[in-house]
C-alpha cells in the first residue's frame, strides 16, 4: 500500500561542505503496471509530473540508466529529447556499471561513440544495499568508485571523466555558465535601479546626523527652494514645465482675462429694468414740473448706480486669486514633507500673510470703484456726448437688430476666436445618445464640424439674438452644460428652441462663456418676480403714451451705455493690476526676504528639521539599496574575471532517440566482452546487435559473437546438428576464447528514472 504518488515536493536540506549549491529534484520512474493502491493511469500521472519539472528553462536533466539494460529502450532519454531537442540541458548518467555481466562494458556509451549525446554520458558506481546496510560512508563509497575507475581496464583511460566527483564538477560548471549567461542582463537591470534612484539618493549621500550645523544648512536650502518653486508656478519657467494641469500663475491668468470680465458682462444691466430706472429718474427730478429738457442728473444718478455694481465682480475675483495663492503655497510645500513641522509652519506664515494682505488689497479695489463713483468726467475722449446720443436715439431699430454682436468687433469679423471641442446633449438625446463636434466661434457665427479637420461642416448658426445661460447638471451626467437660446423666442437649431452644449469642466464653460462675450452673445439676466414683470409692463405702456419722455430716456441709455464702456474698460484694467501688486508681488517679496526671519521666530530650529519616522527610514533603504546595487555590481565583474565559460559541445546525431522502441537501433547499448587474458584488438566497425545464445552442451556449437576480419582456427566439436561452428575473432596462433556458459540475465525491471540527480549519486 501508499504506492501512490504526489507532485507536492518534499524538501530536504543538506548542510554540507563537500555539497553543491544547488538544488536536485529526485523524480519517480515511469510505472507501466499499477502497483498495490496506485491509480490505473499512473503511467500518464508520473509523466505528467515529471515533465512539469523537466520543461523549465533553468533546469538541467539527468538522464539516468542503469548500465545493464538497453539505453536506446532509455525512458529519460526520451522524455529529455522531446523538451530539449537541442540536447543543451541534458546529461546522460550511467549507472550500475559494477553489475553488468562479466566480459561486458559501456565503454563505447561512455565515450559517447555509440548512442551519442550533445553533452556525452557520465558513468558512477553507487553504494549497494549491502553497503548501505554496512554502514558504507560516503567518503569510502567515493575512494571504492574511483579504485573502480582505476583499476577496470575498460575505463582506465577514461577514469578523471567518470566518479561522482567529476558529475559534481560538471554540473557546478553548468551553474557557472547559466550565472554568466544571465549576468548582462541583470547587470543592465542592477544599472536601470541604481540611476533610478541615484538622483534621490545624492541628497543622501552627504547626509550627516553629527553635523551641527546641518540642520541650518537644510533650513535655509529649503526655504530657498521653496521660494524658486513659488516663483516658477507664478511667474512660469521654461524648465521641467508641468503638462498634466495649469499652473498657478495660468489659472491666475485665466482669472483676469477670461472669468472676470465674465463676471462684469454678467452683471449687466437688463435693458427693460434699466429703461424703467431711467425714466423714473427723469420724473423725479422733474418732479410736478414738466420738463422740457433731458436732465443731466438722471444720467449721473443711473452711472453711479451702475459703477457701484461692479464691486461684486472685482471683489470676488480677488478672493479667486487668492485660493489660487494659498493652492500654489500647498504645493510648494509638498518638497517639504519630510519635516513635518517645517512643513507646517511655513504653510500657516505664508497663509497668514496673503489673508493680511487680502484686506489691503480688497480696500483699494473699493477704492478704485469708490473714485470713478466720485467724478463723472463728461469730457472723457471716448464719451459720445449728448449731441451723438441723441443721434443714435433714431437708430435705435436698428442698433436692436445687431445688438447681440456687440460693440467691440474684431476688424474682420471672420476672424476666429475659438475652436474647441463640445457635445449637444439635447440633440443626442433624442437620437439616442450625445456627440462631440469640433466647434469654430467667430464674431458672426458659431460652426460645427465633424472633427478637427473642418471639411465637413455640420451648421453654422448666426449669433444674432443669442443669449447664453446655465443648464442644472444632472445627476446622471458628468458634463457641465450650458445652453444657447433666442430672445425672439425661434428656435435655435431645426426643432429645438435651445442648443444645449456640454464641457468636461466648469473651467471649460466659464472658458466658452467668456469667448461668447466677446462675440456679442451675453449672459440671460433673469427678471424678478412676476410682480415686477406686472409693474415693468405698466410702465411700459405709461411710458409709450409719452414721445418726449421716450426720446429722454433713449438719449440718457445711450449716454450710459457710452460711459459704462468707458468705466469697464477701466475696471477690467486696474483691478488686475492691484491684485498683482498689492497681492501677488508683495507675497513674493515676503517670501523670499522675511519667511525665514519669521521661521527662525516662531519656533526652536531643532523642532523644526525634525525629521518624520517615515522619512527617516526610507533614507536609510534608499541608500542600503544603493550600497547594495553598487556591491552587486562589483560582485558581477568579480564573477566574469574570476570564473571561466565552458562553450556548449556541438551538436551531434541524436535522432536514435526518437525511434521507436520497436525498432531499436541496431548497436546494442552495452558491449560484451569475452573474458580473455590477452586483451583482444578493437573493431574498426561498429559492433552488431547480441544474438540470443543457446545453453551449451556437448554436441552443441558455441554462438556467434562480434568478429572482425582475420583467419579463423577451426571449431572443436565441429561435428553437432547445427552444421559448421561459426567463427570467432582471434588472433594467429591463440586458442580462441572462452564464450560465456548462458545468456546474460534479464534486463532488471526497475522504471528508468529521469531527475537532476539521484540520491545516491553525492553520497
């Protein structure tokens, strides 16, 4: 029973110094008949294992078979030639050359001559049970197997390429050749490691915990270097520039000339409201009187109004600024993270201080708004004046039928002013599902195409009486929308009253919105409630039963319109520019002159270059690491001069291998000797294969051996029933010599056992 087997290893380790570093798998032998519990298909289970070992690149195979059976019927042999055609990984080793029959030898196999192998056969003599049973140590077994070698006269010459010794020296030159094989490129991934992290490991390397004055040293290089990082996000630096987001300094730009003039045409007056404004400031100067002329105090009280709106905008673009700030101030400190401290504090001071400065800068931003509140300056060289405001009042028709392309045209009106990518989420809806399409934005119109290439245009939609509001995004959707419509209340686009457009990010429509501004298409300004729509539509028609008061309040929104361009011209201009310098510059400044003044202040120098337990352990691998790849290195070169490359024998005709065991190859794998005092002359032709011998009698002929040519005494006891003796080879007046009594025993029934090495084989 438990004749069964598993392909779970079991591992043993031999502790030794006359053993080889390496690691020999002791595979079963192919059964061909199920033994006691063993499974009918062991054949195919035990091959099926066997070649999970055997088919590893890195594995060398020892192709063991005892001497005394046939080496072309070699189940190893096979086995190792169908995963190793080549013949590079595989080595014959023969076994039990002390049991073969008297009068036979393997010479011929050892001497790879007659089944020849790429790597040849290397024979050994193991311990016998008896030895084992005689407690037969292993040094003994090895002086017996090598007085073996020596004294058999069939190996003699061969003896210093036979022993288990010399099987150890090949397979540790093997080792030698497989180490050196590998070595470029592990060399090549040794380098790859070592300046890989080289760049991080030279901030190490001059790392001294001693050194006094490297905590100061430190201090002052990161406080330095934090101040060349801020200036390079703000300012921008042509090297190592960040292609994955917009710095700092981009965002600010974007601020100032994309989302805060956004923000003012935002908080543009409604023309309806304005108008109503208008006319209630002419009665109520006007008072009981009736008027006869257009007061300038109407135009002076609604230019206030309208100037002091612009404090929202200004304001809230100063407070973007300002989160950029403290953005760009977080990740400048990320270099930093290593002293957590130093980290910290240089955060708080920085932030501290662009707080301080926002209020001085938010004061003069008011300030700003509160001094063009305080003189309105008629005389202005770009104020159209009431002799041209009334002129315009008469193309009032006609300025409303162009009124959403604007006053600020580009010359040519071709002239792109964006292209970019967008999806209409409406019109994909209802054709089950959205689309992108390379969009084209020009002072006229807004065009669609199928890609960037703009062969294929899709529509082109003119902008006039366009508006341009925000759609709730969707639960469902990642996209932020936005959508075009008509004041006239026509559709847009074929069917559709709006035309919703969709953006990857808010960025990308405040971006888009902006764009629209300059071509004319503003922000939809929603009206109060629908008791001011009530009360607009009054005085509406109060107004409309009035030519005079039309006239004033046309003249007076004409004056206005004139002089808040003026204004935003302005505002748009200077607000920016405080924001640089009472903000920005000032912040620079503090940096680099008093952050490090006040870092010394705030806290003790030692708590702050104290360093975080995790960095202080990744500089201890790091530079392990790096000694490591260094020494790795060393050890590689010492092994290319200090070790010698055995080429690879040439390949030899090992096609016998693949015969079939049906048809074995007509040399036999062992050669029968006779036993003769004299040795006899070797053949100079290949041996054939052993005749089956008849037991031998009085009357009967001795069988037929190997011969070669040469004159052949006559038989004794010629005269039996099996006509003329055959002849065999002698020499010129010898006796011919004796021929063994019976037919050499049967071939031993043990399965061939295909493994790096058998257990016996290092005894």
């Amino acid at each position: 029973m438990n004749k069964g087997i598993s392909s779970i290893p079991i591992n043993l380790r031999v502790y030794s110094p006359h053993v080889l570093n390496l690691t020999l798998i002791d595979l079963p032998g192919i059964t061909k008949v199920p033994v006691g519990d063993q499974p009918p298909d062991i054949e195919y289970q035990i091959r099926d294992m066997i070649m999970q070992f055997i088919t590893r690149e890195n594995c060398l195979i020892l192709a063991v078979t005892p001497a005394n059976t046939d080496l072309a019927n070699s189940d190893a042999l096979k086995l190792a030639k169908e995963v190793d055609p080549q013949g590079l990984r595989t080595i014959g080793v023969i076994t039990k050359l002390d049991l073969m029959d008297e009068g036979t030898d393997a010479r011929d196999i050892l001497e790879n001559k007659l089944l020849p192998l790429r790597r040849g056969y290397i024979g050994v003599v193991n311990r016998s049970q008896k030895d084992i049973d005689g407690k037969k140590d292993i040094k003994a077994a090895t002086l017996a197997e090598r007085k073996f070698f020596l004294s058999h006269p069939a190996y003699r010459h061969i003896a210093d390429r036979m022993g288990t010794p010399h099987l150890q020296k090949v397979l540790n030159q093997q080792l030698t050749n497989h180490i050196r094989d590998t070595l470029p490129n592990f060399r090549n991934k040794l380098q790859g490691q070592l300046l890989s992290i080289e760049h991080e490991v030279e901030a190490y390397k001059n790392f001294r915990p001693e050194d006094p004055t490297r905590k100061t040293k430190a201090l002052l290089q990161m406080v330095q270097q934090f101040a060349v990082d801020f200036e390079k996000r703000i300012e921008g630096s042509g090297d190592q520039v960040d292609t994955l987001e917009l710095s700092g300094g981009a965002k600010i730009n974007r601020i100032f000339h994309e989302r805060f003039p956004f923000e003012i045409v935002k908080m543009e007056f409604n023309e309806k409201e304005l108008r109503r404004e208008i006319s209630y400031a002419i009665k109520n100067i006007h008072g009981i009187r009736t008027g006869l002329f257009t007061p300038d105090m109407a135009f002076e009280a609604i230019v206030k109004k309208q100037i002091v709106k612009l404090k929202g905008p200004s304001l809230k673009s100063v407070d973007l600024v300002i989160q950029e700030l403290i953005n760009t101030v977080k990740k400048c400190t990320k270099k930093l993270a290593n002293f957590p401290r130093l980290c910290e504090e240089t955060e708080r001071i920085v932030a501290n201080h662009i707080r301080e400065r926002e209020g001085k800068t938010k004061d003069q931003v008011l300030l700003l708004i509160d001094i063009q509140v305080s003189y309105i300056n008629t005389n202005h060289e770009d104020f159209i004046g009431f002799a041209n405001a009334q002129q315009r009042s008469s193309q009032v028709h006609k300025k409303n039928t162009i009124g959403n392309q604007g006053t600020n045209l580009p010359p040519s009106r071709q002239i792109v002013i964006r292209k970019g990518w967008l999806t209409i989420s409406n019109i994909g809806i209802m054709k089950g599902g959205s689309k992108g399409y390379w969009f084209v934005l020009t002072a006229e119109s807004l065009s669609w195409y199928k890609d960037d290439e703009e062969k294929e245009k899709k529509y082109m939609l003119p902008l006039d009486n366009l508006k341009v509001r925000d759609v709730e995004k969707s639960f469902m959707s990642s996209k932020h929308i936005f959508a075009l419509f008509n004041t006239e209340q026509r559709n847009v686009y074929k069917d559709y009253r709006f035309l919703e457009l969709a953006c990857d990010s808010q960025e990308d429509v405040d971006s888009w919105k902006a764009s629209l501004l300059r071509a004319g298409v503003y922000p939809d300004k929603s009206l109060g409630n629908n008791k001011t729509e009530n009360d607009e539509n009054g005085q509406a028609e109060n107004f409309s039963m009035d030519p005079q008061l039309e006239r004033q309040v046309e003249t007076i929104r004409n004056l206005v319109d004139s002089y808040m361009s003026i204004i935003n011209k302005c505002i748009r201009d200077l607000i920016p520019k405080t924001i640089m310098h009472l903000m920005i510059n000032n912040v620079k400044d503090f940096i680099n002159s008093e952050l490090l003044a006040q870092l010394y202040s705030s806290e003790d120098q030692n708590t702050l270059m104290e360093e975080s337990a995790e960095q202080a352990q990744r500089r201890d691998e790091m530079l392990r690491m790096y000694q490591a790849l260094k020494e790795a290195l060393v050890v590689i070169g010492d092994i290319n001069t200090a070790t010698t490359f055995t080429p690879a024998p040439p390949p030899v005709d090992d096609s016998w291998i693949q015969h079939s065991r049906r048809s074995p190859p007509p040399s036999p794998t062992t050669q029968r000797r006779p036993t003769l005092s004299a040795p006899l002359p070797r053949p100079t032709s290949g041996r054939g294969p052993a005749p089956a011998i008849p037991s031998p009698g009085p009357h009967s002929a001795a069988p037929p051996v190997p011969f070669r040519p040469g004159p052949l005494p006559p038989f004794p006891n010629s005269g039996d029933s099996f006509g003329a003796p055959p002849q065999v080879p002698s020499r010129p007046t010898r006796a011919p010599p004796s021929v063994p009594s019976r037919r050499p025993p049967p071939s031993p029934t043990r399965p061939t056992i295909i493994r790096p090495l058998e257990s016996s084989l290092l005894d």
